[in-house]
C-alpha cells in the first residue's frame, strides 16, 4: 500500500481508503460480523483511512469504525465521518453552528473519541457554501478540541470551488471515477494551488464499473441502487454516478475491452483514479473481506498506459459526458 498526505491536515492516508457506507445501510444488507471482517482485512491490507457518516445505518456504521479502533490498537488509523444530513428538512437553513456541533458531538459518542479526526459537511445545499458564519462556527467548535480538521463533501465541482475559499477547509469530498471526469477539468489544479486534500467517493459508479452487473441484475428495495435511480430520495449523482444504468452498461462493455490484463474491472477503475497527483485517497466500500483485500490491492498495481487512458477518454467523450458533464 502506497500513501499519500491528506492536504494541509499532515495526515498519511492510504491511497486506498474505506468507504463504511455499505457497511452502514442503503446497499442491501450485511450483518454485523461480515461488516468487521471486511474493515479488519481492509486494515490488514495496508488501508488506514476510514470514511463514514452519522446518517449511515443511522449510526451503525460510526459504531463499526469505533470498534475496529478498538480492536486495531496497533494501526494508527484516520478516521472521517459527517454530519448534516440528519437535518429533517435538509435545508440551507438548518445549517446552523448549534446543530452541527450537536450533530458532531453524537459522533463523538458514536465513535467513542473526544477528538473527531475530521469532519465533514454532508453534501450541504449550495447555498450553505455562502454562509461564512458556518464555517466560523466550525473554527470554533475546532478550537474546542471536538474537531481536528473539517472539510467539505459536495456534489458539484462549483460547490468544492467555493469551499476551498474558506481557509479552515482542509479537504474535499468529491465524486471522479472514469464516468465523472469534470473535477480534473475544473478543480484539482485548485485543490493543489491550496494545498486542500480530495478524497475521491463513488469511485466505481455504484458498482457500475466492476463490470459485474448486467441488464438483469436486481437490487434488494432498501438499496439505493433500486430506489434513488431518478433522485428519489437525495441526488441522483450518488446512484451510478448519474449515468442512465443501460447506458453505463454499454460503456462498460468498452472499457472491458481496453482493461490490462494485471486487474479487474473494478481495479483498473480504481488505478485510473490514481493516476491523478491531486487524489489523496479513493474510498471504494467493501461488503465482504474479499472485496476489501482487492480494492487494495490497485495501490500496487502499475500505471496505466498513456494509449489506455486516452482509450478511457474517449469512450467518456462519446458515451457518458453528455449525461453527465455540465450537471455536476
């Protein structure tokens, strides 16, 4: 595994981390034991990044993460999670400094720390990224010890570059993967000018890019992948990146083709996310320990090509940019 520093925050993250969504809810189920054997072989494997959120499993996750820093007391791990999308209504204006630090100190019980590594704003409305007062109010719960570094998570490149004017935000969550390119057009040059750290989410378009899935395969009803494929229930981009599934299916039948033989679909997927110097760690979820030991694995794979990345391009340019490109 391979490392990388998380922006401003000094933190060496592994360059693949753990996306504890999965673990959580809204991806069909896990039970308890499978869900800490895939964090245990993701940590064994070199992973010492995790991500989570308050809203995952309605705190599940958080209390999955607290116990595996529990029981790996030998591996310093960084710990993300975040908070706002407990607000009901999810408004700009519920995006006060009281309820984020009541939001943050039930993390803070959740995960079983005084101190939350880092924290997130949960992909806010866009207008929060106008509401300076906020981002003073996270100074200050930051000064009192609650918060080590705060960031953002975004849905749209425009949102991430207005974040980074504020100097308390360290990173950035933002989704890239082959299907959502616009963050290397528009923002990571940025991002690396201000020295802030992307953390990369739905880098395999939910599960789009393992090549796994075909025109027949079925979701359980509590997966976001049957119930939020027009936006139903928080943005759509979450789901297959935004990509129509017929469509992603199609273009996925092409990058099969251009894949180095070394990796599998989802792999070479990952690789190509890390091929760009601006990513400081991708967060592929994992329901199982195998999948957990092969999303580490891309840390070790080699670079892809140039031929191959211009293959990739061009399947996105003609196949997957006009869904996608202009909207996020």
């Amino acid at each position: 595994m391979k490392y990388r520093t998380l922006g401003s925050t000094g933190y060496n993250v592994s360059e693949i981390g753990f996306g504890a969504w999965a673990i959580g809810a809204d991806w069909g189920d896990v039970d308890d034991s499978t869900a800490m054997a895939a964090l245990h072989a993701a940590v064994d494997a070199g992973v010492n990044f995790i991500d989570t959120a308050d809203v995952y499993g309605d705190g599940r996750s958080e209390r999955f993460v607290a116990r595996l820093v529990r029981e790996r007391s030998d591996v310093d791990l960084v710990v993300a999670t975040k908070a706002g999308r407990r607000l009901d209504p999810h408004t700009a204006n519920g995006y006060t400094g009281a309820n984020i630090e009541r939001f943050i100190d039930r993390s803070l019980t959740n995960l079983r720390v005084d101190t939350l590594d880092l924290v997130q704003l949960h992909c806010p409305p866009t207008d929060v990224y106008y509401q300076p007062e906020l981002f003073e109010a996270l100074d200050g719960i930051k000064e009192k010890g609650k918060i080590g570094h705060y960031g953002v998570s975004v849905e749209r490149v425009e949102e991430a570059m207005k974040a980074i004017e504020y100097p308390g935000v360290e990173t950035v969550q933002i989704i890239y993967n082959m299907f959502r390119q616009r963050p290397a057009e528009r923002f990571f040059d940025l991002s690396k000018s201000a020295n802030v750290g992307i953390i990369i989410r739905v880098p395999l378009a939910s599960g789009l890019l393992t090549g796994r899935m075909n025109a027949d395969t079925v979701f359980a009803a509590d997966d976001h992948r049957a119930y939020n494929r027009h936006g139903e229930a928080f943005d759509v981009g979450e789901t297959f990146a935004g990509v129509p599934f017929d469509t992603g299916l199609d273009a996925v039948s092409e990058l099969t083709g251009v894949r180095p033989a070394s990796s599998t679909m989802a792999q070479f997927a990952l690789r190509w996310i890390l091929m760009n110097d601006a990513v400081s760690t991708a967060i592929p979820g994992a329901k199982n320990p195998e999948q957990a030991i092969a999303n580490a694995a891309v840390s070790d794979l080699p670079p892809i090509d140039d031929d191959t990345m211009g293959d990739v391009t061009d399947v996105y340019e003609r196949s997957i940019k006009p869904f996608v490109h202009a909207r996020w």
